[in-house]
C-alpha cells in the first residue's frame, strides 16, 4: 500500500477494486477546464485518513487552466498558511469592488485618466431610466416664483397636479351645464379665439360689461365654487409672505391689496389661441381704484404672457405660465397691460392629461372683484 501518492496497491477479488483497508473515492467537482477536469482523491482508513492529496492534482488543473487566468502557480494557489493570514486582504481584493477601489479593481492600475476628455469617462455618466421631455420653455426670471414689479407677483407651479386634475373636472362639469362654455364674439362677427364662461356675474365683451343674466341665453352665471375662493385667499396670502421676503416691505396690504372675488372669467384657448395686449378694467370704480388684484391661474399647455404699461408688444416683457402657475397683479400694476401672443404645444403635465382628458391647449381662470 502506497500511501504517499493516494494509490493502493491492495486489489479486491479478480483485481477489480481497493480492498476495505483502504478505499479510493473519486469526487468530481467543476474545474477551470469545464465539467471534465481533474478528480480528488481521499484516502481512508489510513494514518492520513480524512486528508485530500490535492497538491498533484492543483499542479494538472494549473497546467490545463493557466491559459485562462495568467497567474503563476503561487498565485494561483497560495499555501494554506498564506490564505489564513492574509485571508482579510485577500477577501477584499478578490470580493465585489468597493466605491474607493472601483476603477482600479476593473482596469488593473490607479493612474487612469477620468477626466471628461478621457475615452473612459463616458461610461460612467449617471444614467436616467426616464426619456427627457423637453416640454418646459423658460423665460428669464420665471424659474421660481418672484416679485415681477410692485404689485404683480408669479407663484410658479403654485398648484400641484392633483388640484389641476380638480380644478379641470369642476370647470369641465360646469361648461357643460347652463351658462357653461361659448365663443364671444361681436355684432360685426368677429370671434374670439377661445371659449370663455363666466362665475359670479356675466361679461360681454360686447359692451364691456356686467351683467347678472347671459343676455343671448338668459342663464344665469354659475356661481363660484369654495374650493376656488379658498385657493384665491391662500395664494394672495402667500404672495404677501413673498413680497415682504423679497422686498423688506412691512406694507404689504399697500403693494398688493387683499380682496374677495365675486367674478371668475374661465377661458380656455386652443393651441392657436391668443390674446392681444389688453386692460382689466371693466369692474367698479371702487376696485380700480383700490388696486384690488385680478388672480390669474394656468392649467394646461403653457403660455406666452406679455405685460407693459403700454400696449406695444414689440417692447412688452415676456413670461412663461405654465400649469399650475399663478400670477397676480394689483396696486400700482392693476392696470397693466397683458396678453397672451401664443400656447406653447405639448406642454401639459402627462399626469394631468392622463386624468382629465384634457384638450390641447391652455384653461385660464381669472378672479377678481367687482
């Protein structure tokens, strides 16, 4: 019996096997050369009984697999003392690379060049799982909300999605009913480029007027609903708490008076809809001259807003509302002219679209106070 090499020399009846003094047992396991690599011998019953003799069988699996891995046979399989002592360090630099050590464990060196005209910093750019809609056109000064002039004040995106989805189903409920949605026009004809309906008190464009009953149907203006009066009370309160950031200005209620609106002017423009430079002044002398603000509010494709205290629009300043943006202008800017010179397409929430079923184009609401 030789038990140096893991060979016996005992046979069994008719040559055919090791006797029971000591049995070879042949496991096969996966190597680097595939499922037919080299077999382990355990020897029993025996002064070594329960060890492997595996250092033959490393130096074939060596010899077959070196191709593959192109380290030497001590690095291949370092001795059982080295494993032990360097085992801490070896797991980290054989385990899932960290963050510190990421590059060099994927290129093999520290000195790669990173920087942005290196071929190896394109790979490493922050990926976004989301396609980029481009639907969001900026004007100067109406990233965040701001103070535009004394006493006109842009919350941007002022409303969020869940109460634009509310305000287009209760505006959508009420057009359709009495008084609901039409095209104005004028006795010569001409229309305007919208559909407009009017809560509190009718305003014909005609005559530039108010009136309690719609004088070509004889309906009666739907009246305002809570939920709007409450969302007009609460933005004019916030553009007080922004004017007296912004401005240092202890008299807010001076710059931009509060007010209770008994009117709201709906319209809503297709994507060629748009609205020349134009006054707000048709209501009571009373509120015009108390600056009482109108409160303008954006759902829906965004718009191009033009105001001056001229009406040239070659020289007008230029804004972007977009859904959700409120604009206010009261004070000494309660008789600025405005208007809208075009719909930006494409330009609605997606979520809000999804909800609604909501038209291309632009919802308006306009409070203020007669």
């Amino acid at each position: 019996m030789n038990l140096g090499n893991g060979k016996s020399n005992s046979k069994g009846p008719r040559g055919r096997g090791p006797t029971t003094h000591a049995v070879k047992k042949s496991l096969r396991f996966d190597s680097p050369v595939g499922r037919d690599g080299p077999s382990l011998n355990v020897v029993k019953n025996s002064h070594n009984r329960g060890q492997m003799s595996l250092q033959n069988k490393h130096h074939q699996s060596y010899e077959s697999s070196r191709r593959f891995s192109g380290r030497s046979y001590e690095e291949e399989y370092p001795p059982l003392g080295a494993i032990t002592s360097l085992g801490r360090k070896m797991r980290i630099e054989t385990s899932t690379p960290s963050s510190e050590n990421y590059f060099e464990h994927e290129k093999g060196t520290s000195n790669l060049d990173f920087s942005e005209d290196s071929p190896y910093f394109e790979q490493f750019k922050p990926f976004d799982i989301c396609f980029s809609r481009k639907n969001y056109f900026y004007a100067e000064g109406t990233s965040r909300s701001s103070v535009l002039r004394p006493g006109m004040v842009i919350l941007k995106r002022y409303i969020d999605v869940r109460d634009q989805i509310q305000i287009v189903k209760i505006c959508q409920e009420l057009g359709k009913g009495p008084g609901g949605f039409y095209q104005p026009g004028y006795k010569s004809g001409a229309k305007l480029r919208l559909q407009m309906m009017c809560l509190g008190l009718n305003w014909v464009p005609e005559t530039r007027e108010y009136e309690e009953l719609r004088s070509f149907d004889g309906c009666e203006p739907p009246a305002i609903p809570d939920k709007f009066l409450r969302l007009v009370r609460r933005a004019i309160r916030d553009a007080h708490a922004l004017i007296e950031k912004d401005l240092l200005a202890n008299n807010v209620e001076e710059i931009l008076p509060a007010m209770s609106p008994d009117i709201c002017i709906v319209n809503f423009y297709n994507t060629s809809g748009r609205l020349g430079l134009h006054q707000d002044r048709d209501e009571t002398e009373y509120s015009l001259r108390k600056g009482l603000p109108v409160v303008s509010v954006s759902v829906g494709d965004s718009a191009e807003f033009l105001y001056s205290d001229e009406r040239d629009a070659e020289n007008a300043e230029k804004i972007v509302l977009e859904s959700g943006d409120v604009l206010i202008f009261g004070g000494e800017s309660r008789l600025v002219f405005h208007g809208v010179s075009r719909i930006i397409p494409n330009s609605s929430p997606v979520l809000l679209l999804e909800r609604t079923c909501l038209r291309p184009g632009r919802l308006n609401l306009t409070f203020r106070e007669y």
